[in-house]
C-alpha cells in the first residue's frame, strides 16, 4: 500500500498530528504494510516568512507519500499537493498519529476536495 | 528638489498639502501619487490624463520538456514562488518578486522570463504641473515594483527634467511608505495635534530618521487638540513647517474637493511661506546626519 505522511508534533507514532500542515514541526512517514515510519523534520519550513506550505509540499511529495494526514492545509500548498498527486485527508487532530493513520484504514478519514484553511497569508 | 509629503497615518491631510504645494510652488513641478494602492490626488488635481502604460513584473515561465527537476531554480527562490513536487514543477505568479534569479541559475535555460501586470502608470498635467500617478491593480499585492516602475517613468525625460517634483506618499510606516520618501530631498510629515496624531508622527519619525533626510511637520487642525505634539516637536529637534487652523471655509473647500490653497486666500499665503519653509529645510544638515558625524 502506498506511504501515509502525517504531520506531527514529535518524531513517533505516539506524537500528536501538528494541526499546521506548513509549519507543522515534521511529517511522520508511514508504511501501512509494515507500519513502519520514520520522521522527517519541517523545521526549514517553520521558520519561513512565506511559502511555508508551498516548502512543506516539497518535502511531503520527496519522500514519495500518496497520501496526507493533517489539520489545515493553505490554497497554495493545496494546489500543489494536488498536482503532485497527494491524497488529502484534512481535520485530523486531536489524535496522535497512531490514531490517525488507524482511522484513515478504517475509511473514516474523508478526503479533501478544497483547501480549508481560514484567514492564510501569503 | 524632491519634496515627499508623507504622514503615519491616512487622513491627516496629505493629499491636500501635497496638491496645495503643487498649485502654489513657484516654478511648475511634476506632482507625482505613489500612493498606488489608494492614489486620491488626482480627485483634487483634476488631471488631464494623456498617457496610460502599463507596468509588469517579470515571473517565470518554465518549459516543462526541458526542464531536468533538478531543484536550482526552488533553492534559490526566496520567495518560494516555484515548487517542485515530485516530479510536478509548479510556478506561484503572485508570490514572485521579479529577482531574476531563477532564470539566471537553471541549468538547462528551461525558464524564461513571462510577466505579470502590477498596475497603470497614468500621466497628464494639470495646468501648469506635469501629474504621474501610480495605481496598483486589483488584486495585486506587491506595490514596492510598482512604485519604481513609476519613479522609472519621472527620470525617462517626458519633459520633467529640472522640474521640483512633490511626492504624495501612501500612509503608514511600511515598505511602502518608506520606499515613497527613499528618493526625496525634503521629508515632510503631516499630523494632527492629537494623541493619535502624536502616535503616528513618532512612529514615522523613527522610520525615515535612518534616511538621513531633514524632516519637518505641518500640523493640521492646529486647533482641535493637545500641546502634546508641539512638545514631542520641540524636544526632538523637528521643526515645525506650518499649521493649517481649524476653519469652516477650510474644511468647506475640502469637502467639494477643492485645493485649499487655491479655494481659501488665507491658505495661499500659508502655503506660499511653507514652500520658503522647505526651501530652507533642503540643504540643512539633517538630525541624523548630525548624530552619525557625532
Ligand atoms: S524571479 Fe525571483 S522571486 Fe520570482 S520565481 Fe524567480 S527566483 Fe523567485
Ligand atoms: S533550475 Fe531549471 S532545470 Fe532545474 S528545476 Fe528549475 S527549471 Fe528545472
């Protein structure tokens, strides 16, 4: 099955999902054959002025994830994960990431047809 | 001379003293609206627009065949006006600056320069004064590029050479305001006598103090507040050019729009000694000049 990145607050399945997809702290990558994961750091998007989403996009769609677990996803960076191919699933937070993922292979995360982040500057 | 009319705040007066200098300067000027994304000093001028061009920033464009992914141009960007997903490479027009940089450093020459409208650069007279303005387009977010393209526009000849010019700046303290004064020989602040006022007018003190200009501030309806802003003025050494009174025929010939200093013979004179006032500002060492020989 295909890779699940997930936005996170920390660097294991236990961390809570980052409701912030562009400066969310890092993306948990997840084999949901295996459910094995490793962590990749977003601390380069974090600290940006602009383009935080756009930067993260980049870095999700590098790591070869078809699919995106997180909170608030920006127009831009929707465009973006959209051309590039990516599965959205928005709202999931208040979980950890663990959950997160369950959830998703339960069918119970809808996917994302528009972006839904309020009040984005860019 | 380049005289910049500019205030910490919109509503003080601005656009009144700005047209008021132009109608009353002694030699025709180029009266010249940099506050492009509100410009309102041709509703007083009245120009006769005789030329409308359109100014663009240069944005990529890039040729998807050649094209290698190979990440240059994103790295580069500051902006983040250009992503690469995968294998999808995508360009944000609105988010671009124009730098160029991108299409200097791709490898594979795949980027070529294409160009986003910014805005209009209108330009007339108005009797005896050449008039430019700026106005921004709709929907565009970025009016530092504009406002050169018109500054551009005032050094290509068109018949402005030797002429002083006055620059109606936008309000605030921001990027903008601060690239409308950059150029001009003479700052001059418009407040009121309010602790609002107050507020603003040290607020853009602080921000054009590193230019190095001389600055003064003409205080308009001198008569509505508090002492405060004249004490503010005495202790930091900023002069104050003119006050323009609280008075109905005043506020009368602002609201039909008028010139106040054409529309109100009192006005005239003020106005007339301001210009004296600025003459003699220009070529003083500034507050900041002084404090850097220090
Ligand atoms: S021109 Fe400059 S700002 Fe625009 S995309 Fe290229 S590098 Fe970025
Ligand atoms: S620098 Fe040129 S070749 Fe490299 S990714 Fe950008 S457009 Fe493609």
């Amino acid at each position: 099955m295909e890779k699940i990145a997930v936005s996170s607050e920390g660097p294991d399945m236990d961390a809570r999902v980052d409701p912030r997809f562009g400066r969310a702290a890092g993306f948990i990558i997840i084999d949901p054959d295996t459910m094995a994961f490793e962590y990749v750091d977003n601390g380069s998007s974090q600290v940006m002025a602009q383009g935080a989403g756009i930067q993260a996009a980049e870095i999700v769609a590098a790591t070869g994830a078809r699919v995106l677990l997180t909170g608030f996803v920006g127009p831009k960076a929707f465009q973006a994960l959209n051309a590039a191919g990516i599965t959205i699933g928005q709202n999931v937070d208040n979980l950890t990431v663990r959950e997160a993922v369950q959830r998703f292979q339960a069918g119970d995360v809808p996917v994302a047809d528009a972006p839904n982040s309020r009040g984005h500057r860019s | 001379m380049i005289v910049a009319v500019a205030s910490g705040k919109g509503g003080t007066g601005k656009t009144t003293v700005s047209a008021s200098l132009a109608s009353v300067w002694p030699s025709p000027v180029v009266a010249v609206d940099l506050d492009v994304e509100e410009p309102n000093l041709h509703l007083f001028m009245n120009p006769d627009i005789s030329a409308q061009d359109p100014s663009y920033i240069e944005i990529p464009e890039i040729d998807d065949e050649k094209c290698t992914r190979c990440r240059a141009c994103t790295d580069i960007c500051q902006f983040k006006a250009i992503g690469i997903f995968g294998e999808v490479v995508m360009t944000f027009p609105e988010m671009c600056h124009g730098c160029g940089a991108c299409w200097t450093i791709c490898p594979e020459k795949a980027i070529t320069p294409g160009k986003r409208e910014l805005g209009q650069i209108l330009s007339g007279r108005s009797g005896p004064s050449a008039f430019v303005m700026g106005r921004l387009r709709v929907g565009e977010a970025m009016s530092p590029p504009l406002m050169r393209d018109v500054k551009r526009h005032l050094n290509s000849g068109n018949g402005y050479a030797d002429r002083d010019i006055i620059i109606d700046a936008p309000p605030g303290v921001s990027c903008p305001a601060i690239n409308a004064v950059m150029d001009a020989d003479v700052i001059v602040l418009v407040t009121e006598p309010t602790p609002f006022g107050l507020y603003d007018l040290a607020l853009a003190q602080q921000a054009f103090a590193p230019l190095g200009k001389p600055m003064g501030v003409v205080i308009n309806r001198a008569d509505i507040g508090t002492r405060d802003v004249y004490d503010h003025c005495q202790k930091t050494g900023l002069t104050i050019l003119a006050e323009i009174p609280y008075q109905r025929d005043i506020a009368e010939a602002y609201a039909k729009g008028q010139i106040i200093a054409a529309a109100v013979p009192s006005m005239r004179a003020l106005f007339e000694t301001l210009v004296g006032q600025i003459k003699t500002l220009h070529g003083q060492p500034s507050m900041a000049r002084e404090v850097k020989h220090a």
